[in-house]
C-alpha cells in the first residue's frame, strides 16, 4: 500500500433524491467516506440499500430523474460533484474507472479487445503515441495475469471465457492507470474458482498499484476476503464503518448482525482471509 494517505476519494455528506411519478424520494441520506491510496473498501448490502446507487454516483452514472441534493464527491482533492456542479464526467475513465457485474457492458462485441484497449487509452490520455498503446495494453494484460496477453488482445469479447472477458474489463478500467476503481459486483456472474481469482487480481491491484478499489457487493464472505474496510448500506443510509474483523467480530447494530446470521456458516464467526 502507497505510503501517502491522502484521500483519493472523499464522499461528505452526500444526499441524492429521485423523482418518481408518486413524488420525490430519499436514494442516499448523509454518505461520508473516504478511500486512502491502496485501501479497498467493500460497500455491502442488500438490494435497494443504497450502494450501487452511491458507486453510481462517484461514476457520474446517475439517472436523468436523480439529483445530489446535498453534499460532495472529490477526487484527488478535486470536487467533482454538489449540487450546484458536476464535473464527474471529466475524471471517469481517466481518474476513476470502473467495472461493471456483466462485463458485457464494458465491452463492444463487434470490436477486437486491442482496438477497445485502444480506444480507451486515446480518449483518455491526451498525446499517448501508438508505440505507448501498444505497450500499455499488453502490460495491463499480463498485469490481469493473462498468459496468452497476443491471443487475447486480437480475440473478440465471445471467443473469451467469462473469467477472461472479466479480466479484460478490468483491464478497460486499470489502463488509463486511475487513481479510484469503482467495481459494481464484478465478481457475481463468475463461478467460486474465477472469482477467488479475481478477488485476488484485485487485491493485488490495490496493494501494487495504490489504487483506491471502492467495491460494491452484497457478500460479506467476499468483502471479507478482499477489503480492509467495510461500509455497511441500509435504506440509504451508511449504518456501519469499520475494519473488516471489527465489523464482522463486534457488529455494531443489528441490521449488520442480521446479515452476518444470514452468512450460511462462519468459521468462529470471521472467515480466513486471503493472504
């Protein structure tokens, strides 16, 4: 983990509102957290909790009826988003990436994975030469421990396997080198062996790289293995925010125990982490 400890991404009391037919509601009441160099925080809860609407918001994805009413979002000391600005646009895909639960949604299926790393790579790093592009994106592919890096970078999206296509994804969103990577449940659609990999190529990206992972999931045994921090989401709101052995040994209020006693089994009630 990067030495230097300054914030990369810094929620402050964010608050989004809807407006729905019936009227207008509460998405996200009050959110801080902030995310050092390095630090991958899990973002847990059940659907409707309010995390994918939170991950969306750091991404400037929000719907078109769907507002910050109040607070901030800053990215390298940088605000990026109030109510009165937004400037989230500016800094995705090249300060923040992101990765997606079906990487179908990042990938072109028309497109060969070298032209996609490409085109990222151009649009969001001004002046890069061809020589740099073609460099960068076998090195982000073997950095994805990708071992066929030629094979896949002249491959299209379906002739990959899933684990491979999610690879590549992530590669997609690590290329442009960022400071923040917002992963919205990347690892669901995969299989138990694919998503222990994976789990593991993102911790180790954090850890190498000193990227901020802000990782969105409704498992607690997966943000066990990959986070130092959990937030825990319930209706909109963050109820819990500690070190992961503190949230899972001393849960502080009971929505978080619920969760816990939904966990099918747990091992003295923390499961082993990997190393």
């Amino acid at each position: 983990m990067s030495t230097d400890t300054s914030p990369l991404l810094e929620v402050d009391g964010l608050s989004i509102r809807a407006s729905l037919r019936l009227g207008e509601i509460d998405l996200l009441k009050n959110v801080s957290l902030s995310l050092a160099p390095g630090e991958v925080i899990g973002l847990v809860g059940e659907s409707g909790s309010g995390k994918t609407t939170l991950a969306r918001a750091v991404l400037g994805l929000l719907e078109s009826n769907v507002w910050v009413a109040d607070g901030s979002i800053a990215v390298c000391g940088e605000t990026v988003s109030t109510p009165t600005l937004n400037q989230t646009a500016k800094v995705r895909g090249q300060q923040v990436g992101m990765v997606f639960q079906d990487a179908s949604r990042s990938l072109n299926p028309l497109i060969r994975v070298r032209r996609q790393l490409a085109e990222v790579l151009t649009r969001h790093v001004p002046g890069i030469t061809k020589e740099q592009i073609t460099e960068r994106s076998a090195r982000v592919l073997e950095r994805m421990r990708i071992a066929d890096p030629d094979r896949v970078l002249d491959s299209y999206p379906h002739q990959l396997s899933g684990g491979l296509r999610q690879r590549v994804a992530i590669a997609l969103a690590v290329v442009t080198e960022p400071a923040v990577v917002v992963a919205d449940e990347c690892t669901t659609a995969l299989d138990v062996t694919t998503q222990a990999e994976v789990v593991t190529l993102l911790r180790g990206l954090a850890a190498d790289l000193g990227v901020g992972l802000l990782f969105v999931t409704h498992d607690l045994m997966l943000a066990s293995d990959l986070c130092d921090r959990i937030a825990v989401m319930y209706r909109g709101e963050i109820v819990e925010l500690g070190d992961v052995e503190q949230v899972l040994k001393n849960p502080g209020v009971d929505y978080t125990r619920r969760l816990l006693a939904a966990v099918p089994r747990w091992n003295e009630g923390v499961p082993a982490r990997h190393a």
